[in-house]
C-alpha cells in the first residue's frame, strides 16, 4: 500500500494553480517585467502594510494556541521592515498617505476573523504570505532593487536577515504542516482557506491595477 501524501505536498500542489494565477496577475507582472512605476511598487508596499500588521496582531493571539505557536516565529516579522521602506518610499508622514484598498480590507477582517478563532485559518494565511515571501518574494525584491535603484532601503520587507537558509526554514515549516494534530476535515478547510488567501492577493492585484488607471484618468 502506498504512503499516505503528506498534507504539505497535498497543500502544494492543490495551491498551484491559485498561487500561479495570482503571481501572473495583471498589475505584478507589469511590475516584474519593468513597466511598472516606482509609485506603483509602493502602492504595493502599502497595501502590504496593512495585512501584515492584521496578520501579525493575529500572530500575538494565537502564542497562546498549542498549535498555531509553532509556526509563529520573530524570525519571519515583516511590520518593522514594511515600516521603515514606507519611510523611505513616501516619507515620515507615510501613515496619512496611504488608505486600504477594498480588497485589503475584506483581506484585514478576514484575518482578524480566522486569527481569534480558528488556528487552521490562522495558519493558512500564515503558510501563503510568509513561505511566498521566502520564496518568489526573494526574487521579487532583487527585481525591484534592480529596477528601482534600491540597495536595501525600499526592499527591507524582502529581507530576512535573520533566516540564514530560506530553504531548510520552509522544509522544516512544511515538516510542521505534517505534524499538526489535523484530521482530513481539518486539512480540508486549511486548504480551502489557503486558497481563499490567494485569490485575496489576485483580488489585490485587480484593486490595485484599478486604483492606478483611475489616477491616471484624473492626471488626463
């Protein structure tokens, strides 16, 4: 009889197409491919803000959950750096500057919803915003250092100065996933909610293409 698919495999490779649909998404891959702005890289930027700063409150309660605290970690916390490359994209008073989007903020309540709830839920937001960043986010950062001029200033959120291996991080946080006292019910919903949290981040993509052209709408 053949061994059971570890639920990390089986949340891989049931995500694949939801994370490929949101990566290819109108607006990143404007940005990626050198048609974006500056001033769109820190739309961007802000949006993120906000949903960092829900998931990681969400983060502070759920240290208490016996589950959910295994993933969580100061290793992967990005407030800080989104903080400091808004400061640096926009200036001190970045926090009157930037508002969420529609999107961003169903994505908030969403948050804050599953993360003073239901560990499961806590933990797919957790799973899709941090082990993409320590994955195609890497990239994402050297392109737009690239493109922008940037050395470290402007890309800290991609940054994770204190994880050494990207790799044997995510590999142990997948060994985690495996060990989650989960029934299949359970890995049902998790996944679900995974993909919940990418189209999230393809909605976002679409808010933030929208918000772009009607700005360019008023300049004419």
């Amino acid at each position: 009889m053949a061994d059971p698919i570890p639920f990390s495999t089986s949340l891989r490779e049931r995500s694949h197409s939801a994370h490929s649909g949101s990566e290819g998404a109108g607006f990143m891959s404007d940005l990626m491919r050198g048609s974006g702005t500056r001033e769109d890289y820190t739309a961007l930027v802000a949006q993120h803000w906000f949903i960092y700063a829900a998931l990681e409150a969400a983060a502070e309660r759920m240290k208490a959950d016996p589950v959910a605290s295994v993933f969580i970690t100061d290793k992967l916390t990005r407030l800080p750096a989104l903080e400091a490359d808004l400061e640096f994209l926009i200036g001190h008073g970045w926090r009157d500057e930037i508002e969420p989007l529609p999107t961003t903020q169903r994505y908030v309540e969403r948050i804050a919803q599953v993360g003073a709830t239901w560990p499961g839920g806590f933990v797919a937001h957790h799973y899709t915003r941090y082990l993409g960043d320590l994955s195609g986010g890497q990239f994402i950062g050297k392109v737009m250092a690239r493109q922008f001029g940037f050395e470290t200033n402007g890309i800290g959120f991609y940054i994770f100065g204190e994880i050494a291996d990207p790799k044997a991080f995510k590999d142990v946080y997948r060994e985690q996933l495996d060990a989650a006292p989960w029934d299949a019910a359970e890995h049902e919903r998790v996944i679900d909610e995974v993909l919940v949290a990418y189209q999230f981040n393809t909605d976002l993509f679409e808010d933030l293409a929208t918000a772009k052209a009607g700005a360019a709408e008023r300049v004419a």
